[in-house]
C-alpha cells in the first residue's frame, strides 16, 4: 500500500503524519491504559489530542482500506516488547501519568514478559501503524478504535456501546470518577466500524462488532448516552426499538420562536427527526431550579411554533421499565411504528435486566 495520508472528512484531524514505530524497539500501550490516557488527554490538552489524533489513518483511507493493505502497513510484525523494556515502560508512565502497572499489547503468548511496570495481552487483532499514535521516544498507544476492540470481551455489549458513544461524544469519564463536559470528540462511529470491519480474528470480535453497529455519534453526557441506547436498541437486545435518534443536533429557529426563547437555535438532546421529537433529559436537580424550568417552558413553546414536540425524560423515568414502556409507545407511535407485537420473550427481559444492571438503574 502506498503509505501516504489522505485527506479528512473528520474535522481535518486525522491523516496529518502517520506514525512509523520501529521494529526491535518500540512499546505498545493499549488497553485500559489507552483509554486512561485518551480520556485524560481530551480533558488536559485537546490541542495534544488534535496532534495524535493527526498520526491515524484519515477517514478516507480507512473507509477503503482491506485486510491485505494493513497488514502490509505493518511495521511492528511480529508485536513482541524490546530487550530490556521495563524501565522504559516506567519512564512512560511517569511522563504520561498512567498507574502501573501499564498495560501492554504484544502479539503471542511467548512474547509475554512478567514485571511489576507492565501487564501484558496477546493482540491477535490489526496493529497497523495508522492505529498507533507515538507519544513517547519509542512509545506508542492504541488508537481509540482499537481500544473499543481490545475492551469488548471484558466489557459486554452495553458497557463497550457505552465506551464507544464516549470516545465519539463530547464527555470524558476520569480514573477518580469525575465526567468532564465539552471535550474533543476522538473517534467517530464509522471509524470503529471500519477498523472493526478490517479483522475477523480476535477475542471479543461479534461483541465488538454490534457494539460499533448501535453506537450514535454526539452524546454530551453519560445519562445521554443511557437514554439514547435504551430507546435505540431493538428489543431482542433488551432496548425499546424507537431507532436511533440524533445526538444535540441543532434545531434552526423561526424569528417568531427565537423571540420566545431568545436564541436562533435549539440543540436537541436526543432528536427523532422523522417524529418532530426532542427528546430531554433532565438530570436530578431540575426540579430544584425554577430557571431551568421557565427555561424548558419556552424550549416547548418555540418548538410548538416550529411544529415539534418536545418530551422531558428523568432519570427516575429511565429507572422504571413501565415508565420507559409508555415513553417508547409514545415514540414509536409518532415515528409510524407498529405496536409490539408480543411481550417480551424470557431471553429479551434477561438482556434487558442485564442492560439495566450494566447502566446503574437496576
């Protein structure tokens, strides 16, 4: 494959200068440890993110790229650690903040090193140099969209749709706890499903797979993204089968409902455009603030004069399956659909229940 970066339909981050480790002396970091300092990086420095994000394959190119190119884009073959990594390794971790021991890829079980710096995973999936970002003399981390298929089999289909919608919204989950608001997205759904599309070989593949296929780009929140996978998911995966809404899409204003919310647009939590629903959610301390509520008023009144419908969803409501059964009734009945046909089958309520305990309402 001629190694030559393309051009982004990704906000032009992508595809500046691919990264090319060198063989015998390069590290690969992946795993939770990816995720660790992808999540911190967007956080800290999204002019840092913006800059590795650079070193991946640009959305062109990876949308046409086959198994046979990327493997010939390969320069760490065999994936096997140097001699004598682990002080390296500890040097990475000081200098890029991860707790050890640090997790790292490798590509067979013989190349597998004991250490109290490292732990590391036999990778059988694709490690292209496109998929790597160097961050440190002879170090590099997974791409985000190898992290989702690294995770997959630990996680379980909910967890790593979760994971996935994370990496392609506007919100970090940090190692204390914390969510940190209006961050770089760094992947997209396509781009997972392209990266996943290129192997058929590693632990975790079909949940890995389904996970890329119901992920939504442009969640704001982890509440958001609950919300969004529990209506979109059909109901043989234990969702509500309401399809995929969009994610804080931006809703132009007539002049007569700018003048009633004071603005010229609205973003949409989540919006079923083909129903002229804005679907809210209101977080627990709605009820508490009485400007957030003459707020909502006048988001309602500006969407009637647009001739949408707007629906405020608690976090109380998405807890409670009855609840949750009459809201997706409601939208599935503006969207045109069928009621459901039968109740659900023991396996759906199982995968539901799971859902549930998976996203904290259970």
């Amino acid at each position: 494959m001629d190694r030559l970066a393309g051009t982004s339909g990704f906000g032009g981050v992508y595809g500046a200068g691919i990264a090319r480790p060198q063989r015998g002396s390069s590290i690969v970091i992946g795993y939770e440890s990816a995720l660790a300092f992808w999540r911190r990086s967007r956080v800290e420095d999204p002019a840092l993110t913006r800059e590795l994000l650079a070193q991946l394959y640009p959305d062109d190119m990876l949308a046409t790229l086959d198994a046979e190119a990327l493997a010939a884009d390969t320069s760490l073959r065999p994936l096997e650690l140097p001699n004598s990594p682990f002080e390296r390794i500890h040097h990475a971790a000081l200098a890029l903040g991860l707790r050890e021991p640090v997790d790292i890829v490798v590509g067979k079980d013989a190349a597998r090193r004991r250490s109290p710096s490292a732990r590391c995973h036999v990778w059988s999936g694709p490690v292209s140099d496109g998929l790597l970002v160097g961050v440190e003399p002879g170090v590099y981390i997974c791409s985000p969209e190898l992290i989702v298929a690294q995770l997959a089999s630990e996680l379980g289909l909910y967890k790593t749709i979760s994971l996935a919608m994370e990496l392609c919204g506007s919100y970090s989950l940090l190692v204390n706890g914390a969510c940190e608001y209006g961050v770089p997205s760094s992947t997209s759904h396509s781009r997972i499903s392209s990266v996943l599309r290129l192997s058929d070989s590693f632990r975790g593949i079909d949940v890995a797979k389904q996970a890329a296929l119901y992920s939504i780009d442009g969640s704001a929140s982890p509440r958001e993204t609950v919300l969004a996978v529990m209506l979109s998911l059909p109901r043989r995966l234990g969702g509500w089968g309401c399809g995929k809404p969009l994610l804080n899409a931006e809703i132009m204003l007539s002049a007569a409902a700018a003048r009633e919310c004071s603005r010229s647009s609205l973003r949409a939590d989540l919006l079923f455009d083909e129903a002229d629903l804005d679907v809210e959610y209101q977080g627990r301390e709605w009820h508490t603030k009485p400007e957030d509520r003459t707020s909502d008023e006048a988001r309602q009144n500006a969407l009637m004069m647009m001739g949408k419908s707007c629906l405020f969803i608690s976090r109380e409501q998405i807890s409670d399956e009855a609840r949750m059964d009459g809201i997706a009734l409601l939208i599935r009945s503006r969207l045109g659909l069928r009621p459901y046909r039968r109740p659900l089958s023991t396996g759906m309520s199982l995968r539901r229940h799971q859902m549930m305990l998976d996203f904290g309402l259970a």
